[in-house]
C-alpha cells in the first residue's frame, strides 16, 4: 500500500475540490442517518394513535431527507469521480513525459506490450483507488460511526451482541487484501505478455504469413490467453469469497438482534420502532462493512498498479542536460565533431553479460565535410553514429561538438543541429506530409527534403499527394519509400550535421543514384556522416573510416584504401560477388 503515497502530490491541485466532495460523503451519510430514527418515531407514533398530521409530517421529512441525500451524493460521485480522472490523465501525463526522456538502453529491457499494459490497465487500477475506493472508503467510516452512535443510543447491550461475529473482520481484511494484491500483480503481468504477443503480431502480421505460423501464433496465444483466464480466475476466486465472508459475518450478527430484540419487544422493554431503528442502523452500519471487502480489492489493486508505475516513473535518466549547459555559437553549414579514446559496451541483461562494440575510437571529422563509415555487420557502424546524437553515452573517452563536449550541450540543442536517418525507417500513422514536416519544417522545406530524397515523383503517383495517410510504421509504403521518406525528414529541417545510417540498402541502384546525385548538393557545406556497406555510397567521401570488430582498422579516400588491398578492398570484392550473383538471379 505504501506505492499509493506517490499519489499524494497528486491531490494538491484539487485539494479544494477534493475536500468539498469528503464533505459532501460526510453530509450525505449523516443526512441519511437520520431516516431509521424518522420511521422510529413515525410506528411508535401510529402504535401510540398520534394525530395524522404528525405522521404526514414525519412522512414528508423521510422524503425531504432522502433528496437532500440523492443531492449531496450526485455532488459527491461528481466531485471525486471527477478528480480520479483528472489525477489518472495527470499520472498519464508524467508517465509518457517521463519515458520520452528514458535512454535506449533502458527500453531493450521491456517489451511494448509491457509498457502498454502499464500505462492502460494498471492506470485505471489506480484511478479506482484515487477516486471511488477513497469516496466508499470515507462513506464506510461515516456511516459506520453515525449509525454505531445511534446503535448505542437505543440498545448498547444489543449493539455488543450485534458486533460480536465482526471482531475477526480485521485479521479477514488482511488476509484476503494480500492475497488480492498478490494475485491482481500476476494478472497484469500476464496481461503485459499478452499485450505483447498481440503488438508483436500485428506489427509483424506480413512475416506471419510469408512464413505460414497463423496456426503457430494461434496455438501460442491460446496458451497466453488459458493462463491469463487461470491467473483471473484464481483472483476472482479471492473477490468471490470476500464480500460472502463479510456478509456472514453481519448476517450473525442481525439474527443476533431479531432473537435478542424480538424477547425484549415482546417483554415490553424495547419498542417497535426502537426495533426497526435498531436494525436499519444495523443494515446502514453492515453494508459499509461489506463494502469494505470491495474497498479494500480497489486499493489492493491500485497499491499493486501503482508499484509498477512507480517503477517507470523512479527509472533513472542516465542521459540528461547539463545543469549549465554550454552555448553553441550560431552558425549555417557544418560542425566538428571528435571522438578521443571512445569505448562503449551495452550494459548486461538477464543471462548477458556487458558486450563491449566500440574500442578505443579516436576521429575528428571537419567542418562541413563527408565522412563515410564502413565495415562489416556488427562491426559497430551504428552505434558509433548513435553516439552523436546522444542516443547512448560512452563509458569511455569524450565525443566534442565544435569543441564543447556532448554531455555540456543541452540536448534540445544537440539535436536540434543534426538531422539523423537510422538504420530503421520509422515513420507515424500520420500524413506524408505531417511525417516529413516531423521536427518543425516548413511546407517548402519538406518539398525540398523530398526531391532531394527521390520521393517526390513517388509521392505525386499517390491519389492524395503529400496528404496520403500512412499506415502504422508507414506500411504503406515500400521499404525504399520509406528510407527516402527518413532522408527527407531529416533534410528539411536543413540541420548542420546528418547523419545516414545505412540510408540507401532498401533502394535500387538507379534510385540510389539519382538519392546521391542530390545528396551532393544538398549536403554541401554540411557535416555529413553515411554509414553504409555499399561502396557506391561512399566513394567519394572526403574520408573513409573501415570498422572491423569496433575498431577503426583502416582509413583513407577510396583508390588508396582500395591500393592497400585490406578490408576495404575485402568488402568491395564480396560487394561485386553479390551484385553479380543478384544479376545472375
């Protein structure tokens, strides 16, 4: 229970709102309260042959009453319902602003459909825990010390025979809220596997089928599925049994009251209504007890929601700004960029040990020009680009912008200067036109950044033009489409520094040419940095840089580099054997 004190802070903004609606459940109950003593006093006046106008009048209070209640309590529901949602959208809020600012690393440790579930089901836990569970909460109280007050007053000996059978509700309470807890934690674990089998399968219902496992995938989510009903069914079980406990356990304690009280009525100690008050009170007082066993299954719930929240919301930003940061001097056209002694090794995961991919990176790349980067996969292409933009730090080593170390940089400021296009081509279920004005560009910059990329005769072909909506991942498009869609988002924020992971592998040569007959230009005066394995991207680059194992084993211009006969000249060669085997074909 103790994750729910994160949700105090919470409150603050609504504490106004927030305590006119406890006010609201405290009037309410005490209003209502008074109902059982009305009908008290209305029987034993019919018994005692009191005027009927009396008994009209007591008729009329018991219906002014109950309004009064219904108003008080639409007040109440519309108050604290209403600042639960405010409060789940609030913790939404955080959650997602929180997660835009986690590393990449720190993702490669949970599944989407994990965070999906986290951030839908487990929400809604705990806004039935911020709001009704606190609203039924406070009614319980109130209403179980009001009608116990009125309890005592007619009979406090009968009051202790009624409360008997509940002396052991405290050690039920605690025992089926663990069991709640515990059980409700497995379920929304499984709900997150399943969440992402679900996810895994849409986003890759293509290769499902090209490899024929509908049957395959069918059968797994069955499995998924039995054991997500089972782990339900186990905590349905524990919900089944509380509110049939606690209502037995009032059950005792009412025929308590009709042995008891009925002798005493008979024997003229205690009147009719006395009686009838007496065991209205008793139902006022046990159905708040019983509602305590669905009070306390939305806080049990909520409490475990609410730790697994917390646990995105207290992950570490380990890539964050400075708190000075430094100033990069305004400027058009390139950025240096150096890297000293740079090693990196992703950090361990279940069953991994740390994987070293970068050792010991010493380059300097000048100011407006072209540095290609090549070398065998795994060799560490990507990650060396990644380091640039930020997207992981180095453990070892210092990578400087125009002089200024990256961690000095404010990170809106980095990567305002760099136009990055990763390996990936990922793209929104947004218009053309929305995906390539991405990072704030004009219309016009966006057209530019689309010839540039080729894309531009692909995007006329379209019926809708720059205004055709694009599938999930822009799955609508072909692979090359959307690498040249990445380029040309990243060009048309006309950045100083870009950056081509791999850019070109998913378009033809013809395509790939006319790509790099308008990159030279539009790169002119630009720090440029293409990662790519085919030679044809690279050759004219103002420096080659051959990686082998995350290490800088060659660099050089194309014909000396080639001269050598190393692993430059190793890949163009392997490149040739597959371009002719790819024609043969």
């Amino acid at each position: 229970m103790s994750a729910l004190r994160r949700l105090i802070p919470y409150y603050r903004p609504y504490r106004g709102k927030f305590a006119l609606g406890l006010g609201c459940v405290l009037i309410s109950t005490s209003v209502f309260s008074l109902v059982p003593t009305l009908i008290r006093h209305a029987i034993d006046g019919l018994r005692a042959g009191r005027p009927q106008q009396d008994i009209v009048r007591l008729a009329l209070l018991v219906v002014a009453t109950t309004l009064a209640m219904g108003v008080f309590r639409f007040v109440m529901r519309e108050l604290l319902n209403g600042i639960s949602r405010r409060i789940e959208t609030d913790l939404r809020d955080d959650l997602f602003a929180h997660l835009t600012r986690l590393d990449a690393a720190w993702y490669g440790r949970y599944r989407t459909g994990e965070l999906m579930a986290r951030l839908t089901n487990d929400l809604s836990a705990v806004r039935m825990a911020v709001g009704p569970a606190v609203m039924y909460l406070t009614n319980t109280i109130v209403g179980g010390v009001v009608s116990l007050f009125f309890l005592l007053r007619i009979d406090p000996r009968l009051t202790v025979i009624a409360l008997l059978p509940l002396v052991v509700l405290p050690v039920l309470m605690l025992r089926l809220g663990r069991a709640i807890h515990t059980r409700f934690d497995a379920v929304q674990e499984q709900f997150g596997v399943l969440s992402t089998r679900v996810q895994e399968n849409a986003s890759g219902a293509r290769i499902v089928r090209a490899f024929r496992q509908e049957d395959a995938e069918r059968a797994r989510f069955d499995r998924l599925s039995e054991e997500y009903l089972t782990r339900n069914l186990r905590l349905a079980w524990v919900n089944g049994l509380t509110n049939p406990a606690f209502a037995l356990l009032a059950g005792l304690g009412a025929a308590a009251v009709i042995g008891v009280g009925g002798t005493e009525v008979i024997r003229g100690a205690m009147t009719v209504g006395a009686l009838v008050a007496f065991g209205l009170y008793l139902v006022n007082l046990t159905w708040p007890l019983i509602a305590i066993g669905w009070v306390t299954n939305l806080f049990q719930r909520g409490a475990a929601s609410m730790a697994r929240l917390v646990e995105l919301l207290d992950a570490p930003v380990a890539i964050a700004d400075p708190v000075t940061p430094a100033v990069l001097a305004p400027r058009e056209g390139g950025r240096a960029i150096r890297f000293a002694g740079v090693s990196f090794a992703y950090p361990a995961t279940e069953g991994h040990a740390p994987r070293t991919v970068l050792h010991e990176i010493d380059l300097e790349i000048a100011a407006g020009s072209v540095v290609a980067i090549v070398g065998a996969t795994g060799s560490g292409k990507s990650t060396l680009l990644e380091l640039i933009p930020r997207l992981h730090d180095p453990q070892q080593g210092t990578i400087t912008l125009d002089e200024h170390p990256l961690p000095s940089l404010a990170l809106r400021d980095l990567r305002a200067e760099i136009g990055f296009v990763p390996q990936d081509a990922m793209l929104f279920s947004e218009t053309i036109r929305e995906n390539l004005r991405y990072s704030g560009a004009t219309d016009d910059a966006a057209q530019w950044g689309a010839r540039v990329a080729a894309l531009d005769d692909a995007i006329a072909g379209f019926p809708a033009g720059y205004e055709t909506l694009l599938g999930e991942r822009g799955i609508n498009l072909s692979g090359g489409q959307k690498q040249r869609a990445t380029i040309a988002r990243a060009l048309a924020r006309r950045p100083n520094v870009v950056i081509l992971d791999d850019a070109l592998s998913a378009v033809d040569t013809q395509t790939e040419a006319a790509i790099l007959s308008g990159l030279r230009g539009a790169l002119a005066g630009r720090t440029a940095i293409i990662a790519s394995h085919r030679v044809t991207a690279v050759r004219d680059a103002d420096l080659i840089i051959v990686l082998h194992e995350g290490r800088i084993v060659e660099r050089g211009t194309h014909a000396p580099l080639l001269a050598a006969r190393g692993h430059y000249w190793e890949l163009l060669r392997h490149q040739q054997l597959e371009d002719e085997v790819a024609s043969v074909a």
